[in-house]
C-alpha cells in the first residue's frame, strides 16, 4: 500500500467501526492494546486506529501511527461536549487550536492547562486540514440532513461547522458549575478527552494535525444521556462521511 494520506484516530468501538468495515484490503495489526487498520478508504490510502479513550491512549496511538506508520497528518475524530453557547447537539466543531483544561501546576508559576517546561499551552491546527476537514464535515452534515430531521425536535435544527477551541481534560463533563467554570477559563467551543494528546504529539514530532468533533451533548446534568442518544444514532454515519470526504480530498490533492 502507498504511504497514507490521512491516519485517523478514534477512541470508540462507535466511532470506529463504519470505517474498519468500509476499508479495502485491510490489514489489521495491534500494538500497545490498540488496533491500527490499514487499506483502502474508497480509494485512498488510509489508517484508522481505536485508541480507547482518554489522553494517554491517543497519545499512544498517535505516536505509534507516526513510528510505525509514518504518519504525516493526524486526524482525530469522535464526539465532544458542547461549551460555547452558539452550539448545540449536531453541529460540528473543527479545532483551530487544542489545549488542556485539567493541568494545574499553578504551584510552580505555570499558568492553568499549562504543562510545565514545555514552553507552549495552545497547539495550533494544521491550516489545510483545517480546511479540508471544515469542507468534508459540511458536506457530510448537508448528506444527513433528512437523517438529523428524522430523529425528532432534539436535532430539528440545521446543523452547522465551527472552526473553534477543543479543550481537553481526562474528564466526562455533566453539570453546569463545571461547565460555567470552563468557559470562564479557557474559552472553549468544545471538550473532549483526546484531543489535546493528539495536537501535543504531532507538534513534539512536528507532524500535522486537526481534531473534528461532531457534538453530542451540552455538558449539562443530562449530558450522559444525550451522549450515549447521539453515539448510537446519527455520529457513527456523520464521522464516517466526514472521514471519507476527508480522505478524498486529501487523494486528490496529492494525486
């Protein structure tokens, strides 16, 4: 197989498995726990890796695509919790930049989310990813239009892309007083538990990177319920289609 114009990174069985079965001629292999599949999406040369969730987990499988798959782009992409009011449940949000939201080493004179010594808190977005993956992602929302309809008031709104902040923290988000302290913090448009790893190891391997976070709860008290509602709903077949389009025009772009 050619060298992969796009590896992507998902933490969930859900997030994951429309895409390991669409893969042509695939090749599974594991490492570190995690499962790397590599073939043919559509026509291009792809890997798609279940990472498990959380920060040390992507943080590996991100490492590993490089070492072992000599990845130039990393693509992350799952679901995230709304922060920024001007969301809602099924819109998109792609990250312009990544940080961390549960560092504090205030003690030592770092600034919140900071990790110490590293000289750096914001991990900004590769540009042309950012653009590719906004393209495919309002592609692939204007493709599920009918599908969002289908599924009652909860999503009967048109679906949007944001180019925002993702903030990430080993954290499940679920009440308001958490919420509210985010925002006032670090002015985020999404949390997730992934996406900051990810943005860290490809700057330290100076490698490319965007996170796409398809948004299926408002981090509010019924947050684990919306959750789980959209996860088993509408995310799998949107991240799919946001992935292929993805993967598309990154082929041709090199083609």
């Amino acid at each position: 197989m050619n060298k992969p114009v796009v590896n992507i990174i998902t933490a969930l069985e859900e997030e994951f498995y429309l895409l390991h079965d669409s893969i042509l001629k695939p090749v599974k292999e594991k490492y570190a726990g995690i499962t790397f599949v590599s073939g043919l999406l559509i026509d291009a040369p792809v890997v798609v890796a279940k990472s498990g969730v959380g920060k040390v987990n992507a943080a590996l499988a991100a490492q590993i695509l490089i070492d072992r798959f000599d990845a130039d782009r990393l693509v992350l992409l799952g679901v995230g919790g709304v922060i920024n009011s001007n969301l809602r449940i099924g819109d998109v949000v792609i990250s312009r930049d990544a940080r961390y939201h549960d560092v504090d080493a205030i003690g030592l004179g770092f600034a919140l989310g900071e990790i110490p010594f590293l000289g750096i808190n914001i991990f900004e977005a590769d540009k042309v990813l950012v653009e590719k993956a906004q393209q495919a992602s309002i592609q692939a929302l204007f493709k599920l239009k009918y599908r969002y309809a289908a599924m009652g008031e909860q999503y009967n709104h048109i679906p949007k892309v944001e180019v925002g902040r993702v903030i990430t923290g080993d954290q499940f988000i679920s009440g308001a007083g958490k919420k509210k302290q985010l925002i006032e913090s670090f002015s985020g448009d999404c949390v997730d538990m992934e996406g900051a790893a990810v943005a860290q190891t490809a700057y330290l391997n100076k490698r490319q990177f965007v996170i796409i976070r398809a948004l299926s709860d408002e981090c509010e008290n019924d947050a684990e319920k919306s959750y789980y509602d959209y996860l088993n709903t509408i995310a799998p077949y949107l991240l799919f289609e946001i992935a292929v389009n993805m993967a598309g025009a990154l082929n041709n772009k090199l083609q």
